[in-house]
C-alpha cells in the first residue's frame, strides 16, 4: 500500500484526505490543531510542532511516504516542497 502525508487536516483537506483513503492510500494528515477534524478520516493524524516543516519531513520519513499534497491551504505548500525535496519525491519543490 502506498503512503500519502497531507498536509493540513482541517475542513479543507478533509475531502482530499476521504479520497486518497477511498483510493487504497494509507493517510498520514499532519496539522499543528490536536482537533483538526481530517484526523477522523486519516489512517494516522499527527500533531505537528510550529516547526511544521521539519516536524513533517521526519514524519514523512517515519512512514515511509510515497507522496505528499495539500489542499486549498497555501500555507501548506513550502512544507510538502521541502517534504518532496528531501525524500526525493515527485511533484514541485523549494525553488
């Protein structure tokens, strides 16, 4: 099975984090809010520091993540950049 980390577990992502589910991916959604309500639909919900960046590169490499997105959160995207730089991943990166 693959492994997907989402950025971002609010409202917003929940329906980007229903679908990777339904689509056979193991979730991992990662916010700094212990109450954000993605956890609920997520294989695994982590609690982030407000180091969100290397808080999520090291979860990233916990799991073994084989992807990573966000979803209507433009606060997300440096962190999946960063995530997609060090494991190597696809998709856009820092620069």
């Amino acid at each position: 099975m693959k492994t997907l980390l989402v950025v971002g577990a609010s409202p917003n992502q929940v329906p980007a984090i229903r679908v990777a589910g339904e689509l056979g991916y193991e979730v991992v959604a990662v916010d700094v809010n212990s109450d954000a309500v993605g956890f609920q639909y997520a294989d695994h919900g982590e609690v982030v520091s407000n180091d969100v960046v290397n808080s999520a590169v090291d979860l990233s490499r916990q799991y073994d993540v084989d992807g990573a997105l966000t979803m209507a959160a433009d606060i997300g995207v440096p962190t999946v950049a960063a995530v997609r730089a060090e494991l190597g991943l696809p998709g856009v990166g820092p620069e």
